[in-house]
C-alpha cells in the first residue's frame, strides 16, 4: 500500500470524515522523492470545540510512525461548518527549489 493510500486509509478511520483529500504534491518539490509532500483537506465533526493545533496533533497522532516515511504535510482541518463557509483549502505554495513554468 502506497504511502498515500496508507494516509486516507488511518485518517478515514480515526475522523470519519464529510470530506477527505489527500493530494500528493511531491511532484511540486525538488527531489527524486516520488512519496514525500503531501497536502490534506479533512473535515470532521470531531475538530468542534478544538484549536487549529489541537486539530493537527490529533491528525499527527493518528498518523503516528508513518510521519517519519515522508517529508511534509499541508494540513487543512475544518469542522462541517466551516467547511461549508470556505469550500476550499489554500493553495500550495510553489517551492523555491522547483522551477515550474
């Protein structure tokens, strides 16, 4: 199982989530690494009541080992509220050591 697919599978189990995404933008990054940048949009009801960070040490913790298998994580965390207000996360930053069109 992809290092990808490893991501969805744990956060759907731990956050029964409205919405889930989890985008591989390794191919935005210098580096040969084909699994190493990661972007995630997960919406739960159980982030209500909890902070930004409280939001991502649970993801982060959920996560556990397999956070030491690849290099970054853009982490977006709504509640079904919020989520319904912006319907979208940021976009990705382009890295500095990546010349893309």
């Amino acid at each position: 199982m992809s290092i990808h697919q490893q991501i969805e599978q744990i956060l759907q189990d731990n956050f029964q989530p409205e919405e889930l995404l989890v985008e591989n933008e390794s191919h935005m990054h210098a580096g040969p690494a084909t699994e190493s940048h990661f972007k995630v949009v997960l919406v739960s009801s159980q982030f209500d009541g909890l902070s930004k960070v409280k939001r991502q040490q649970a993801v982060y913790r959920a996560l556990g080992e397999l956070m030491q298998q690849f290099h970054a994580l853009g982490l977006h965390t709504y509640t079904p509220d919020e989520w319904q207000a912006v319907e979208q996360a940021p976009a990705s930053p382009k890295c500095a050591g990546v010349n893309k069109g």
